[in-house]
C-alpha cells in the first residue's frame, strides 16, 4: 500500500513544504549566482525515470558553462567547479531544485538517484532493477558512501532498496541524510555485501 499510493502522498506533502521553507534560500543562491559567477543560475540535464522514462532534471549550476565529458565523476576540488558551486555541492543545495521534480511527480523523496541516459547500456542485473522505482532526492547508495562508491556498489544498494522499499526505510535514509550533508560523505562510506 505505501509503495502504491502513500509514498506518492508522503512526497507531495514533505515536497510541498520543503519547497516553502526553502524558498528564501532558492532565492539567495539564485542571486549568488548570477552576482559573483555571471552564469545562468540553473542547469538541466536527462535523467533515466522510473522504467526508463526521460525527464528533465534541474539543479544548480555548479560548474563552468561548457562542454565536458559528461561521464567524468566529479569529485570535490575539480577545477571545473566554480567557488559557489563548491559550497553547493558540498552541502548538496545544489540539487534542492529537485523538489520541483519531486512535486511533477518525476522524482520521489527517497529512492535511486536519478543516473544519466547513456549509463542505461552500463547496466548489470543491479542497475537494471532500480529502474522499477521513481528516482530520489535521496537513497540508500547516497547514505552509504555515493561517490566514493564504484557504479556496481551503487547499483548493488539500488537494488536492496528496491527489493526492501517501505516506509520505515524511507525515513532511515532520510534521517541519515540530513547527517551526510552535516558531516560530509566522506565519514559514511560502507561498501556493500558481496
């Protein structure tokens, strides 16, 4: 029943009011941006949804405005992140944008993050099987290590998630998160079982 209707429920409702609280800060980052980095404020990319489905995703600039290897993990300190955009990163406000996909319905709170078109032919059994939830804000990868974490590591959370996806787990993973963006992910890596 969560997974069918409540979780769907729970989303609109936190998103809704998350949205609210943070908007002053939407604002403020907005100005940042456009004051001290002189680029446009936001940045969208495709996603892989739920089943596969394309959607937009948005999320702070963070970086320079141009092309780039899209496939190239970037990790704290790359010189294509702009001043602002490491703070952003590091505190993950970069990606409160999101809320917005969480309230299309695109994104849900929790669940998988939301990976890029071309990794679809990378997947394994794993990374196959997260697409059968709704993308996150949020997951099980993210509070476990994220970066610091190979694909397959990831997926391998990805699906746990999927095979075990309840209310209680939701709010796990919620809760944790707030303490990855408090003390960084650096201090939660936990590799997955074999």
């Amino acid at each position: 029943m969560y997974k069918v209707i409540f979780k769907r429920i729970f989303d609109l409702v936190v998103s809704l009011i998350f949205f609210l609280l943070i908007s002053p800060l939407l604002v403020l980052v907005i100005l940042l941006i456009l004051l001290f980095e002189k680029e446009t404020p936001f940045f969208f990319q495709y996603r892989l949804g739920k089943h596969g489905k394309k959607f937009k995703l948005y999320k702070f600039r963070t970086m320079l405005n141009k092309k780039r290897d899209v496939t190239r993990e970037i990790l704290s300190g790359d010189s294509e992140v702009t001043t602002i955009g490491s703070y952003l990163r590091r505190y993950k406000i970069d990606e409160l944008p999101q809320i917005i996909n969480v309230i299309k319905g695109d994104m849900s709170i929790v669940g998988p993050r939301p990976c890029m078109v071309n990794q679809l032919v990378d997947f394994n059994e794993d990374g196959k099987q997260r697409l059968k939830v709704k993308p996150g804000l949020t997951g099980l990868a993210q509070i476990n290590g994220n970066i610091y974490l190979s694909w397959e590591e990831r997926w391998k959370y990805d699906r746990e998630y999927v095979e075990n996806l309840s209310f209680l787990l939701d709010l796990k993973i919620f809760f944790k998160t707030i303490l990855i963006v408090v003390y960084g992910e650096d201090k939660f890596i936990n590799k997955p079982n074999v």
